[in-house]
C-alpha cells in the first residue's frame, strides 16, 4: 500500500482563533512543499496531519507511520543525540536501527554523545534530522528543515529528501527556502490566512 | 513492541536524564531537608519530635518535592519541543503518562528516604514499626506521582503551570496526605492496625488515579 495522509474540511482552533480553515489535502509518495507568509497556518497544517493537534472540524486518515521533525529539535535536554535516537528506535521497535551511523553520515558523530544542550543549534539540527534515516515511516513531515543549518547542512537535507522521494516516501515539506526544490515537488500547497490552494 | 514496555523505555529516558541533569532531584532533596530543619527550629525539639506533627510535617515536604520534580521534568520536555517527539509516536501518550509516574515514584523515593532519614536523626524520633513505618513511606510515594503528573499534562501548555499545577494538585491529593500522614504516624507510635488500615487507603487511591490518568491522558495532552 502507497504511502498517504490527508486531511478532509479540517479546521484547528487555537486560542480561540482558527488557524487552519476548511483545509482538505491529500499527501501521496513522493515530494509536497507547502509555502506561506508568516502566520499563514503551515506549522499548524503540518501537525494536524501529524495528529499533534486535535481537530475542531474535521477528519485526518494516514496510512502507514508518521515522522515529524518539527521547526525546534524534539531532542531531550540531558541526553545525548545517541541516547535520544536510541530511545525513539526503541520506542517503534527498530532495535536494528544504526543511529552511530546516521549521526556520522549527518557530521554529528564526533559530539554524538554529548547532552544535546552542549552541542550547537545547527547540530542538534542535524542530529533531529539523522532521524529520517534511523526512522525509515513512510509519511515524512518536515518543518523548517533548513533552519540553523550551514551548506553542508542544507545538501544532507537535500540528499536526504531526494532519497525518501527515491523510496516512495511521502514527504512534506515546510520552507520558505529553496524555490528551486519546488520543480522536484509532485505537489506544491500555498498557505494564506488558514486557507490551502494548489499552486 | 507492549504498552508496559513503551512505559519502561520512557522510565529509563526520565531517569537518564534526571541522572545527567539532577537540577530537580538536588532542588527537591534541599527543599525536603530545609522544611524538617525549620520545623525543628520553629516547634523546638519536644513538639517537632511528636509523631503527628513530625509526620504532617515530612508529607508536607514531600508533596511540594514531587510538585517540584515534576515540573522540573515537564520543563525539560517543553524545552525544544521533546515531548513532541514521544506524543506523535503511536501509544506515545499512554506510554508518556505511565513512564513518567514510573520515574517519578523512584526520584521521589530517593527524596523521601533522605528526608525521612534526616527527620529520624535530627528530631530523634522513635520508629515503634520499622516494616509498617516502609510499607507506609513506599505506598505514599506511590500515590503522588500519578495525581502529580496527570494535573501537569492537562496544564501542559498553560502559561501559570507552576501556579496552576500545586492549586488543581493539592485537594486530588488531600486524601493521600491525610491517609500518609496518619499511616506514619501510627507506625511511628506503635499502632499496626491503624498503619496497615491506612495502607489499604493509599493502595486505593494510586490505583485509581493510575487508571484515571491512563484513560484520560490520551485525550488531555495538546
């Protein structure tokens, strides 16, 4: 079964504001980029499908496992980015995953083991995104995935997300960044004021 | 992979972490040890030494020590949204909630057998009932921490959390103090029926809070 996520007449409400109106959109294999001024709804489109806020309105359906990496790390201050992806690995039963390795192909194996609070913003990024290829879900959410994040950085973002559209995954992503990736993208979504249109 | 073992893997992240970054365990321990050193000061040694008020006294601080550790813990998964990585997980709620009632119940065992030790020495108490006075300490710790961190995930993403927890906390947790209270009491003064029939009372009420928090913790937490 192809990978999917959708969201049908979705409409999330926060601080009594509704922030995501109406919204229906299917996600399929391959790559979708959603774009948006400032406060357009985009973090708030992409958790809902994430499942991360209930829906006021609404249905969601996914098929398949989700993986979100939002616009902050997600890492546990304390632990080290080893023992934070270890822990997520474990949690979904990959106790097969080679995070050492995902966090060297990503350039943080040297500081791999140090709490994550003592290794810098562009590391403790790219020790979160490592978790694209420890997490191999076929629904693949991305907010901001450029943020912090050197050139190299941005390539191993680039390479990783060329590699999931490569297997069938389901990506979306969140950016106002890198216009040239939208002729990559299957589908392109323009947030405006809670509301989504297909570019 | 089992709901208990997703629990246990949370447990262990908690305790790691706590361990690499004991801020809330050593904020706990000085806050216990100061209330049973100015109890003594305040009451002088004859009324501190009486087992009531010594044992009102300790159940007091340890409440506030569990109040404290679990929001140090909360605080630690709002920072760089962590909490976001085990709540979009499948089970990832259910398994937060129990995992942290785990972990929690063994930091504040630590906290409560250092104060407890403390309060012994300091205000020279005598223990009738070594083994009710363990039965007694084990079941109230037990209890607080699934009242504790229920109320903090439903507060979660409430700016006054730390106002807010101790004053939803507090009367869920009247029954606990009053029950840990007369139970250590009792086994400090000799009595084991009333110790063990406060037992009964703590064992009831964490099972009921466990199970209030794991049916409405999936539903509570943004």
């Amino acid at each position: 079964m192809l990978p999917s996520a959708s969201l049908h007449d979705a409409t999330v409400v926060l601080d009594d504001r509704p922030v995501v109106r109406g919204v229906s959109v299917e996600i399929g294999p391959g790559l979708t980029i959603a774009r948006g001024p400032n406060g357009a709804g985009k973090t708030t489109l992409l958790r809902a499908i994430a499942g991360l806020i209930p829906l006021a309105r609404g249905s969601r359906q996914v098929s398949g496992g989700i993986l979100y990496i939002g616009h902050r790390p997600m890492l546990l201050r304390g632990l080290s980015a080893r023992q934070n992806l270890r822990f997520i690995s474990a949690f979904r039963g990959r106790t097969d995953a080679d995070v050492v390795r995902a966090l060297e192909h990503w350039g943080v194996g040297a500081v791999m083991d140090r709490p994550i609070e003592r290794i810098s913003a562009g590391q403790r990024r790219r020790a979160a995104l490592a978790r694209i290829d420890t997490e191999p879900e076929p629904v693949v959410l991305l907010d901001e995935p450029f943020a912090d994040l050197d050139r190299d950085g941005v390539e191993l973002v680039r390479d990783a997300i060329a590699r999931a559209v490569r297997e069938q995954r389901a990506v979306v992503l969140v950016t106002h960044l890198h216009e040239e990736l939208d002729r990559d993208a299957a589908r392109r979504l323009v947030l405006a004021d809670g509301r989504v249109s297909l570019a | 992979m089992r709901a208990l073992d997703r629990a246990l893997l949370v447990a262990r992240r908690e305790l790691d972490a706590e361990r690499r970054q004991p801020d809330g365990v050593a904020a706990a321990l000085t806050f216990a040890g100061l209330v049973v050193l100015l109890e003594s000061l305040a009451l002088g040694p004859g009324r501190a030494h009486d087992p009531d008020v010594a044992s009102a006294v300790f159940w007091i601080a340890i409440l506030f020590a569990a109040v404290l550790l679990v929001s140090r813990s909360f605080d630690r998964e709002l920072e760089d949204d962590a909490i976001d990585a085990i709540v979009a997980l499948e089970g990832g709620r259910d398994a937060l909630y129990a995992g942290k009632v785990l972990a929690l119940a063994a930091v504040i065992a630590i906290v409560a057998l250092a104060a407890g030790a403390f309060s012994i020495v300091l205000l020279d108490l005598d223990v009738r009932l070594a083994a009710h006075l363990v039965l007694v300490a084990i079941l109230g710790v037990v209890a607080l921490p699934p009242v504790v961190v229920l109320v903090s995930l439903i507060a979660l993403r409430v700016r006054a959390r730390v106002v807010i927890v101790p004053i939803l906390a507090f009367p869920l947790l009247a029954p606990q103090l009053l029950a840990a209270t007369a139970g250590t009491s009792a086994a400090l003064s000799g009595d084991a029926s009333a110790a063990l029939g406060w037992t009964g009372l703590l064992a009831s009420f964490a099972l009921v809070y466990g199970v209030l928090g794991l049916t409405i913790v999936p539903a509570a937490i943004e």
